[in-house]
C-alpha cells in the first residue's frame, strides 16, 4: 500500500495519485518540494476521492504553517493535470508551466517558465530549482535540478514502473534522444519520475533508455530494408516484423513510437516516405 505523502529525498515529499495513465502504471507522483515555502508539483488526478485526498495533503501542509507558493506542471498530459483547474481554484494559487503548455491547457499559466528560469524556496536550507526544458516526449516537459542535492524531478523522460511513449505529433524522437543524453550528463544522485519509485544514480538509467531506443531505431531501420523494395511498406506492415515479440494487444501504441522512430530515420535521411509507405 503507498504511504502518502512520503518523503523521497531532503525537503521534497511525494504524493502518489491514481489517474487514467498507461498501464502498468496506475498513479502519478505529485511532488511538495521546500522546506517553508512549497511548490506542488503534478496538479494530477482527475478523480473526485482522490482530488479531496490531494487537497487535503496541501491544505495539510499549509495548516504546518509552510507556506504554498504555486502549483506547477512539468506538462500538459492528462495523467499530469487532471485535476490542474479543481486545484487552483480550491487552494488560490498560480499556476507555473513551460510557455508552450498555454497552446494544450485550459486554464491560464501564471509563470511562463523557460529553460534556465530559477525557483528559489526559503527554508532552513534554501533550494534552488533550475529549470529544464526537456521536449521529446511533450513539446512543453520540463524537469527540475537541485543541483546543491543532485536531486532531478523528471516527469515523464523515464519511469521506474512501465516505459514512456514518445507519439508522433507533438513527440519527437530526436529531441527526447537529446534530452536523455543531457540529463545522463548531469551525474544525479536520485531522479523522481511521475510513475514508481525513486530512481538511484539515474544516469545509469538514462543510459539504458538511450541504448533500448538505439536498439529500436536498428530493428525499424532493418524492418524497412527487409519489407520495402521498390513499393515500400506502410507503417501497418512494418510493425509486426520490428516490433516482433511484442503482444499485439499492445501494437496500437508501439504503432505510435514506430511512427516516431521512421519520423527521426525520414528526418535523418535514412528512410524516405512517399504516399503514405516507406
């Protein structure tokens, strides 16, 4: 049974929600990062006995006479604000998001925050938070470094239960293959994903996510040469053949990184498409 809320790392607390996700997972991390000031983060569930739980778990933390700063989104998914308007109408605070989120999200962003923006929390040891804008899984994610505690809240780059979906459209291959490297580079001592548990010395798990896309990209690309011939093949006749092994209960979303993957090959100039075949 999850305790809520936790404590996960020096001055941050997780509160795990149930939300329409994709399985396995079942609940995303909402964070209370500061020690007297507090910003919320994942306004997350959409569900009303889980919305009274979270509120309570903030007024909660108000009541101990710490004081709430904002509530932020690290993007614009349904599993990460479904419950974004309920929460800041009940609780009177603004709301922070990178810039692109205001084009998905109903309810207005307050801050605007950008790549290298601060959020700076006065407690007995004042945090400050470094913003990341990390697009390749949602044009608007951002993760959050506590460089002082080595300590990364990264949304949905990684998960330590299930995978993340890279979907074509507003996903992108290159951008999140990109992101992954830089938050490698960053040498963590814990990364907090929105879905499972603390992940220790994450960079280890950067690297594996990069080397299980770069095996993907191989098993596309050969898929391809394999089917193609002068008529190419359609994304429907790729996918069994590089996707092989995978239950077909799951084809309609490896269908969607499959199309991610053959947009990053098509832009890289490795395949080419012509009338909806490759």
């Amino acid at each position: 049974m999850e305790v809520r809320p936790a404590s996960v790392a020096p001055g941050v607390e997780r509160f795990a929600a149930l939300t329409p996700t994709l399985p396995p997972a079942t609940h995303t991390n909402s964070y209370a990062i500061g020690e007297r000031e507090v910003v919320l983060i994942e306004p997350a569930t959409p569900y009303e006995d889980e919305k009274r739980e979270w509120l309570a778990w903030a007024e909660g933390i108000r009541s101990s006479g710490r004081k709430l700063v904002a509530i932020l989104a690290t993007h614009h998914h349904p599993d990460h604000v479904g419950g974004v308007a309920f929460f800041k109408e009940a609780l009177g605070l603004p709301l922070w998001a990178h810039e692109r989120a205001t084009r998905f999200l109903k309810v207005s962003v307050d801050r605007a925050l950008a790549d290298g923006d601060t959020i700076d929390l006065v407690g007995q040891v004042t945090q400050r938070w470094q913003v990341m804008h990390t697009p390749g899984h949602a044009s608007d994610h951002i993760c959050l470094l506590e460089q002082a505690a080595r300590t990364v809240i990264v949304g949905d780059m990684v998960a330590s239960v299930g995978t993340i979906l890279i979907a074509p459209g507003d996903g992108d291959m290159i951008d999140y293959m990109a992101q992954l490297k830089r938050l490698e580079e960053l040498d963590a001592e814990v990364a907090l994903p929105a879905h499972g548990a603390p992940i220790a010395a994450p960079s280890r798990l950067f690297r594996a996510y990069q080397a299980h896309r770069s095996m993907r990209e191989a098993w596309v690309l050969k898929a391809v040469e394999k089917l193609a011939g002068e008529a190419g093949a359609t994304l429907d006749e790729i996918l069994p053949v590089a996707y092989a092994g995978t239950d077909e209960t799951l084809y309609p979303i490896a269908r969607m990184s499959l199309e991610a993957h053959l947009d990053k090959l098509e832009h890289e100039g490795a395949v080419r498409r012509q009338d909806g075949r490759y």
